[in-house]
C-alpha cells in the first residue's frame, strides 16, 4: 500500500521532502565510506530513495543551485533511479527532477536484470533493490566550452555520485560506483535520447556490515 504522503499522479512521484539534519559527520561518511558489492534483500524505502536523489543532484534550499558543482550552472547530469525493491514505489525506470524533487517513470517493470547484463553481469546491479544511473547530455556544457566541456562534465558526474556514496552511508546503506557496462546496451534498455549518454551506475542497498 503507498503511503499517504507519496502522491502518486500517473507516472509522477513526488519524492518526500529530503532531511537536512543527519546524524553522521561528514568525517564519519568519509572514514567509512567503501564499495559495497553484496546487498541483502531487505527493500530501500521511498525517503531513502529521496535522500539518496537529493545528495546527488538535488536543488539547495530555495535556489537554482544544486547539491554538486556545474560548469557555468549548465547542469549535463541527467540522474535515473532503475526500482527493483522499494515498496513505496512501483518496479521501473524513473527520470529524477530536480525541480519538483520527484520522480517520472520512464518505462515500466523490473529493469535490473538487463541492466546486470549490460552492465557485464556484475552482481551487485541485481542484488541491489535500486540502482542510480548517471547519464550526461555533454552538449548543453560542450555548446559554451567547446571540448573543454567534456572534462568539466566528468568532473560534475564525480561530485554527484561521490555525494549520493557518502549520502548512503549516512544512511546506513552501501554503494558501489560501476564504470564498466556496455553503453549501447544500456542506451537501449534504458530507451535514451540520442544525446543522453550513460557514465556511472551506483547500485545501492543495506550494508551488511553496519
């Protein structure tokens, strides 16, 4: 059953509003901090969800501005959420907006198995019950810096994914940042614009170990 605070408005899921008050330091998050490859069954809950969508690409306070950095706040990153075990939230793949801090679901159903296939069968894309995906439309950064661009957007999908790791273990969660996947396979099962391309995914589910 969704819980009342999620509001559901077909596909569109407004995300509950993230906490700005946590109990781990930030040198706490930084000492523990590890890559997580093995994830029990136990579900991601919905504020987690947010909590984890928010450190990555979230806006900060009332402003435009976001959770990392971006060259000339053109803002490339485009974040998806691949749901397998939330119960709050229907099995599938999600667009995040940061505006509406919400999520709209792209396509329908549990997508983590072809994504463990494109992602060169590494276990923990389908132990994990979510998986965070970073994609980048490099022309919105390359259309001011010329080539430059490139760097700069690798440098911002850097401070977004190490923000959403430290965030999980604020949580109590692990993570792990995966590099090596076939993008076209991902490109395709993710159905992505032809300018959106994929550059990290972060699996992410209870640390056994906490």
């Amino acid at each position: 059953m969704t819980c009342p605070w999620v509001l559901k408005m077909n596909i569109h899921i407004k995300l509950p509003q993230p906490r700005h008050d946590g109990k781990v330091s930030v040198e706490q998050a930084l000492l523990r901090r590890r890559s997580v490859r093995d994830y029990p069954s136990d579900p991601l809950t919905v504020s987690e969800i947010s909590q984890l969508l928010w450190s990555a690409q979230g806006l900060t306070g009332s402003s435009r501005y976001r959770t990392a950095p971006s060259a000339g706040a053109l803002y490339p990153l485009e974040v998806f959420l691949a749901a397998g075990n939330v119960p709050e939230v229907d099995s599938g793949i999600y667009r995040y907006d940061p505006r509406r801090h919400a999520i709209v679901m792209t396509i329908a159903g549990d997508k983590r198995l072809e994504l463990f296939r494109a992602g060169l069968s590494q276990g923990s894309i389908l132990s994990a019950p979510a998986v965070i995906i970073f994609c980048a439309v490099f022309e919105r950064v390359t259309g001011s810096y010329g080539r430059r661009g490139i760097q700069y957007v690798f440098m911002e999908a850097g401070h977004a994914v190490q923000n959403a790791c430290l965030q999980a273990v604020s949580l109590g969660l692990g993570s792990v940042v995966i590099g090596a996947f076939d993008d076209h396979d991902v490109k395709r099962m993710m159905s992505l614009a032809p300018d959106e391309q994929p550059l990290l995914l972060l699996p992410v589910g209870r640390n056994r170990n906490v």
